[in-house]
C-alpha cells in the first residue's frame, strides 16, 4: 500500500512517501517559509504521481490553526483529484508512537507538543503488547488537552508519570519544568512526523478506515483567537 503524508502540525512541517509498511522518501520542510508558500514545492521534491497513491494522510493535530487548515485542505485536495480516501492523524499519538518504538509492554509515553503562551498540547499514553503503528500499540491515560507545564503534570499526578518518555518539540522546550530528582526523565529526539503519520494511516487503511476526503476533521483542543474574541465581546 501507498501513502502520502502531510504534517503541518509545526512550523516546518514534513512530507513522507510510504510503502509496503516502509518509509520510502521522508523531508522535513522549510522553516523559514509559510507552508503555503512552500507546500507546492515540497509535495512535488516526492516526485510521486498522485494517481499511484492508495491513500492520502494527514496530521489533523493539535498545532497551527492555519497550518492545520492549510494541510487539511492540501490532502483533501489532492485526495479528491485522485479519488482516493483519506486517514487523519493525531499529532499526539505520532509523536508518542515513535517515542515508544523501543519500549516495554507497560512503559508510559508523554506526548508534549509546543502550544506557544507557555503551554503544551498534552497526552499521556501506556505501551501496549502490539505492533509498532497499530492503533492498539498506545493506550490512552490522558486525552489531548491544553495547559500549561506545571498544570499538566498536576493533572496527571495520579498516574505515576514520574518514569514516563517525554517526547515532542513541547517537552524539548520545556525541559526544565520536568521535576529534577527520582526517577530519569528522558526526553525523545526531535523526528519529523509525517513518515509516522504514513506508517499509522497504513495500517489503519488496511483495516478498511480510511474515508473519504471531506470526513477529516482538525484536532484543535484549543478554541480559536477569533471565536473566543467574539464571545467576549457578546458579553454585555
């Protein structure tokens, strides 16, 4: 099976061609430029025909509600013009599941991305005996949310977090709000995600749940700018 991938969850983002349950060609993009500026030329550097594509993927987030938009749309686009169905990621569980690539059955990945004014999207998963990029690989402690460091972890105190993987560009960031002491907490490379996000969507395609372009919806947690200014000014 072919898939495309498309991450634009951060700001620079990544691309990936998958198949037979392999990375063929994964590219991180360019920071430096907003996606939809760059986007064009870095699906095209694939050099993939869209028509051999079996399915289309997506991280549907949390991240950039315009670079959320932007790469919805991009796939969707793409997905009708080929006619093939689409599989929508979480930016969470991709992160978490290349975190726990070499872990135990039992072993605790906390997913943190980067949410800007000093928060993180959030998740907190628990390893799972199955294969690497199958659904039931991670099994979900604490859903998505949005906090800010100290906050999520007050949260989570009842889980025993203390020895779980922290993974992502948020927890990178935030390294020094991780309780100093006890036991290791260990904070997982940098990776782009879309050469995940294709290995998941395989799996999942395989399974008969890929669906069609119009289905993918964005994983926002946070409220957007606009909707909450327009509720405060509603208020009398």
């Amino acid at each position: 099976m072919r898939v495309m991938a498309l991450d634009t969850t951060s700001r620079a983002g990544s691309v990936a061609l998958v198949d037979d349950g392999g990375i063929v060609d994964e590219r991180t993009g360019d920071a430096s430029r907003a996606h939809g500026e760059r986007l064009p030329g870095e699906l095209a550097a694939l050099g993939v025909d869209w028509l051999s594509v079996d399915v289309f993927a997506v991280c549907a987030g949390p991240g950039s509600f315009t670079g959320l938009r932007i790469g919805i749309a991009t796939i969707q686009g793409l997905a009708f013009v080929a006619k093939r169905p689409v599989v929508g990621i979480s930016a969470l569980e991709a992160v978490a599941q290349l975190a726990g690539r070499d872990r135990a059955d039992g072993d605790t990945i906390a997913a943190w991305i980067d949410a800007q004014r000093g928060e993180v999207f959030s998740a907190l998963y628990r390893v799972a005996n199955a294969a690497v990029f199958a659904p039931e690989r991670l099994v979900e402690v604490e859903p998505p949310s949005v906090a800010s460091p100290s906050a999520t972890l007050a949260a989570w105190s009842r889980h025993g977090w203390r020895s779980a993987k922290f993974a992502g560009d948020g927890a990178v960031r935030y390294a020094a709000a991780l309780p100093a002491g006890g036991a290791i907490m260990q904070v997982a490379r940098l990776a782009p995600l879309a050469g995940a996000v294709g290995l998941m969507a395989a799996v999942r395609a395989a399974r008969g749940e890929a669906g069609p372009p119009d289905a993918v919806r964005p994983l926002y947690i946070r409220r957007p700018d606009a909707e909450l200014q327009r509720q405060r000014q509603a208020v009398p």
